[in-house]
C-alpha cells in the first residue's frame, strides 16, 4: 500500500527520491551496522563483568557509610567526629570547624610513618579553616584536602584504594546524603 501510494506520488514529481528508494527496500531490511542506534541481537545479551574494588589488606581503613551520628568504619561504628589514621581510629574531640585549631591537627603530625595526606570532613559543606592552620600541616609535608563530609568519605576511600599513607579528621554531616 505504501509503495503504491509512493510510486503515485513519483508520477507527479512530488516525492522525494529518497522516499523511494525506501520504498523498494525489503520489508526486512537492516540498515548497517555503523548506521543503528539500537544493540544487534549478539549484543543484547552477553555477558557484563564487574570488578568490585577489593580491599588489598585488613590493615587498611576504609568508611563503609556515615550518618549524622558518626561513621561506619570497617564494620565498626563510630559516633560523633573521629580521626583516621593507618591502623586505628580515634574520636576527635571538636564539635565544629570552628574547633579545628593547630592544637586539634597536631596529632596528624606525629604520626610515623608520616601521611601525605589529611583529608578534612568539615559536615555538610566546605568551610574555610583558619590560614595558620593550614600552614600550620604545610610546614611538616603534609597536604591537607578540605571537603564536606561526603567528598571527604569517598576521597579518603579512594586515596586508602591507591595505596597512599592518608589520615582523615571527620566531622559528621547534619543532612545524610547519598553514602548511608
């Protein structure tokens, strides 16, 4: 019926010649593989892999989830704002960034081997620390990474991941986003 209509139309100059060659296609007709928007059927249903990120080593820390009451650290739950650092976990005696003085890093510059490191959690967004103490970390080597508590989560994960000696000094957020 379609050519009929088409081929009528050719007649009196009116179609496209695109529209007929169309047209004369047979009904069951692919167009190229290079050419399709949607998979062919080999492709439809092979096999996907996923390659979860495993941890090389139990001496590795890493934050399973976070509320707006602590951390889930390795199986272990934490309440309240807590340090990080290789091999053990501490509670952090500050209540907000406003509590982050030299003081309160100065643990991060004892540690031996020394981190290269520090990542902030400062809550539910980024505040800005005090000049003195950043240069403060800068003096001894140490890179600090301030961040909302979330970033701060998954960039520690990630850094603990690479292999990098890293610490983290975690303020929990009052909203609880995506990492629960």
């Amino acid at each position: 019926m379609a050519l009929a209509s088409v081929r009528m139309l050719c007649r009196r100059g009116l179609a496209p010649s695109w529209r007929l060659a169309a047209a004369r296609r047979a009904p069951d007709w692919q167009p190229r593989r290079g050419h399709r928007l949607t998979p062919a059927d080999d492709e439809l249903y092979q096999k996907t892999t996923l390659k979860a990120l495993e941890r090389e080593s139990s001496s590795m820390m890493f934050i399973d989830s976070y509320s707006s009451r602590g951390f889930t650290i390795n199986g272990d739950k934490v309440v309240g704002p807590c340090a990080i650092i290789p091999r053990a976990i501490l509670q952090w005696n500050v209540g907000s960034y406003q509590d982050i003085t030299e003081e309160s890093l100065v643990l991060f510059r004892l540690l031996e081997p020394r981190i290269e490191i520090l990542v902030l959690g400062m809550g539910d967004k980024v505040e800005r620390l005090e000049p003195d103490v950043l240069k403060f970390m800068r003096e001894c080597g140490i890179a600090v990474e301030v961040q909302d508590t979330p970033n701060a989560c998954a960039t520690f994960n990630f850094l603990t991941s690479e292999g990098r000696v890293t610490a983290a000094a975690l303020i929990p957020p009052h909203a609880v986003g995506a990492l629960r």
